[in-house]
C-alpha cells in the first residue's frame, strides 16, 4: 500500500520561456511524469492502450491546477513529491509539491493538483469505468497528518 | 473599458497526444495565447522586456487551473472567451471558457482560470509592483450577471 | 494543381526560450502547421485516421532540417513559404522559407525541408503506400525558376 | 580529451502525437538534452547568461536535421549517442544517433545533427565568438573510424 513518490528532475533548456524561468504549462508536464512513475512504481502503466488493465485504455485529466511561489530557473534540480488525496472508484486526486535539491525544508515551489478518471470503451463511447485492480489495491490514501504537513508549509 | 475578449483557433497535430485529443497542458498555451491577444487589443503588450511600462516587466502567473469536460480533437476549431473577474492593484484574475465552433449554446469543453500579477525590478529584485496605467483606465472587472451566465451553463 | 503556399503567424510567448527568442525545435511546428494548412487548402487532411483516402492514415516524416540565420522573437509576425520541391509516388519534399512581415525582399529568417511519406496498413503493419488521389491530382512540383530565386537570396 | 557522450532517457506521455508516437520535432529536444549533458560532463554550461566564459552568452543553432528511420513510443527508453563530427574556433558540429534500449546492435531509431556557433556581445549585437577555453581544451573531434561505424549501420 503506498500514498506517495518522489521524482528529481532537472530543468532543461527547452522548458524556459524569454523570461529566464521554466514556462508555467511546463509544471503540468512535470506533473504527469511523477504521476506515470508512480504508476510504473506500482507495475502498471498510465496509458495501457488495448491491453487488459480491466478495459480501461487511459486516464484523462478533468481538473488541473497550480500555485505558483517562486521561479524555477535552467540546469537547476527539484523534486516533486506525489501524494493521494482521495481515491474514488474511477477516480483519483493527486497533490504535488515542488522543491528545489537542497532546499527543501521550508521553501516550496509550487504546489499541484490532478483529478484523473479511468476510461474505457462502452458501446464505442470513452466512459468512466472502476479503475484497475492494481491501483485499487496497490494505492492508498495519504495519511492527514502528512497532507497536513504540506498545508502549514505553504 | 473592456473586460472581455474572444478568440478563434484550430487544433494543431502536435498539440495532440497519443490518447488522440488535445494534450491537457496545451489548455494553458491557449489560455496565455488569448490573453496575451487581450493585452494586444489594450494597445499593450504582456512581456514588454524594459521598455517603459510604469517598470512592468512582466505578469508571471500564480495560479493556474483547468477543468476539461469534453476532448478536443485535431483540427477541430474552438473559441476561447476570456473575462476579467477580479482587478487589484497589482493583480488581474482571469476567467476562460472554451467552447468548440458551431456547438456554442451550452456545451462548454473547458473552463480556466489565470491569476497574474504584474512585477518590476526593485533593488535588483522581481517585486509585485503596481500595474501599468494602460490596464489600470482600459480595463475592467466583467458584470456579475455575465461571470454568472457561465456558473448556469457548466 | 498548385505548388506553393503561404502562412502568416504571430510567436506566441509560450514558444521563446530563456535567449529571448524562439526555440530552434519550434520552427518544425511552424513547418507542420504551413503544411497541414496546405493541406486543408487541397480539399484534405494530414492526418485522415481510418476514413477514407485511399488507405492512408498518416504522413509520417523521414527527414526534417532547419537552417536558421536570424533570430525570431516574441510577438513578431512572420511568414512561411511552403514550396513542394519533389512529388513521387508514396513521398513529397516540401522546401520552406521564413520572413519576418515587412523584411520580405531579401532578408531570411530560416529555411527548412520536410520529407513526408504517406502510409497505411498492411497486413497490420504500417508501410509507405501511393499517396490519396487528392494530392497525386492537384499539388505539382514548383517550377525550378521559383525554387532557384531562394537559392540567390539563402 | 572527450568526443562523445551517451545519455539514456524514457518517452514521456506529453511527448507523443495522436499517430500514437513521438512527434518529431521533439527529437531536436532529445538532442539539446544530450548536448547539455555533455557540456554539464566537461565541467562547463551551455547557456550561462552573462558570467565568465570569456564573454560567451549562449551557443545558437545554424542547422537541424533528423533522419527518422523507426517510430519511437510512449514509455519506451532510448539512448543518444552524441559524437563530436566537427570543431572550429567558433562552431561544433555534432551528430547524435538515437536507439531503444535492448536493440542496441544493428536498428537505428534515428539520426540528427546539430550545428552550434559560440556567440557574445560585440559592441551591443550578438556575434559569433571563438569558442570558452574549456571546449577548446576538453573537447575534440570524434575519430573518423568511430563517426564511419555509423555510416555504414545506417
């Protein structure tokens, strides 16, 4: 059972914009690759296509968000850390929380959220269908106490 | 005086993913592309480097946020319509709605929000520091009954 | 039959990088977005999925190439040239060429070229097959005189 | 004295197209990675805004290219393999060769070549400058032997 995981990413050049900081939209990408290695953690995959994972072919996003604290500059290192905030039948929410390497005490980045729900085909149309047994067994909700902690930080 | 503003796009191939739709971070290009169009339409500029815009260099986002209801497909055309919801000293809250072209009465794809706050060198620091004129006599915060046709409609 | 076409577009913020200009990999979209559009222009689609055009389902690229002389910034217009350089039965090189609007008589931005290859499935594989009727039928290769005035002026 | 370096990556989700494969364009990031993992492994930077090294700013491309040969899809790891074709007072040359983890041998994915010109500030322009001493020291030209076992696999 496991609530959390933790990515380190460096920034690459392409990801800035003319303002000498990593483009806003960027942080959603970074985001889906925490979220696809945590699902790899788990031994499964985000975007399974065709194969069986209980008919469900994709997780599409219904709600994204991000606050913005402070920059996130070129060739600098973070981490993100992924958390489950709720965990539905067809759907879960993910909290992130950026950090720059070395930082990471008290000094957030940014802070995240996802709402994802399992999709499969029913009768040719892409519907909301119970999310694989894997991730129904495998993951859990994170402890209040830990979402909590993020919460007096910010 | 304005508080709103539209604009009519087309998918392009490499917004998409391999789900076959609009990569969900593209919403926020979208949203940056319509408002920077907005700031164009002011006679104003949204990154306007050092020249002189009362010290405004820029308007980095503090928050970010999307709701996707429907998928966005290749080539398909859509409209984006911005709206002022909130102005500050040093701050403009914007809403977006999007919606796909011919299906305009009350099928939504996507609503968004922005919160942007214009900033200046200060002893060699980026600071919040106080729009430039230009946005402050141009624009204005959108009627509560037009902000509240779009609560009826999502 | 036609050989050429013509695009105009404005740099979005989202495509600078931190050198204030735009990111060299962002002129294979432009060249993407020229040639979809061209496309569009003959009465097709670059990208048909399963319908019907003679069995091809997509135009994958075998080669791309950029030269770049002058840099592109935000917010500039500029112009694409599309010119189709060679036509055969299953591929098409498309030559284009960049100009800042209102630098048109001899200043380049960029030059580049796309060889595309037009597939569909066999015996479940994707293979190289003869291009949709549509193309064979109305793009020509541009006259040799129109592809050597851009030599002088490179 | 270095002439290549490898670096080992995994196809993110955001990086694919609706044709269920890695856009192209993104190859050209794939190769900006992969230099700037080299340049990071001599000990140096490739964009180092305006510290010492001896009065170079950035490192503008002249030329792209990319030869795709097989698809490359979500998930999948790779290798680039960036060797050093050529090097001049202020400009390198390099070429990089892209295959999927485990097919190492004799199946190519792609090739591409990058052309990147050391550039300063010379009386407020940019202009080309010779080349930071610790390129001019550390890096030299791949041997002809190494550069010619990839002609003939290709």
């Amino acid at each position: 059972m496991t609530y959390e995981f933790r990515l380190r990413r460096r920034v690459e050049f392409y990801e800035t914009d003319m303002a000498g900081i990593v483009h806003f939209a960027n942080f959603f990408k970074y985001m889906e690759t925490c979220e696809h290695a945590f699902a790899r953690s788990l031994g499964t995959i985000v975007h399974p296509g065709e194969n069986d994972h209980g008919g469900v072919v994709g997780w599409p996003r219904v709600h994204a968000e991000c606050d913005y604290r402070r920059p996130l500059k070129y060739d600098e290192e973070f981490e993100i850390h992924l958390l489950v905030r709720e965990k539905k039948d067809k759907a879960i929410h993910y909290d992130f929380h950026f950090w720059k390497v070395g930082e990471q005490a008290d000094r957030p980045l940014a802070r995240g959220k996802l709402v994802v729900v399992s999709v499969g085909h029913i009768n040719g149309e892409v519907k909301a269908i119970p999310m694989p047994a894997i991730y129904a067994e495998k993951l859990t909700v994170a402890p209040s106490e830990i979402l909590a902690r993020y919460e007096v930080k910010a």
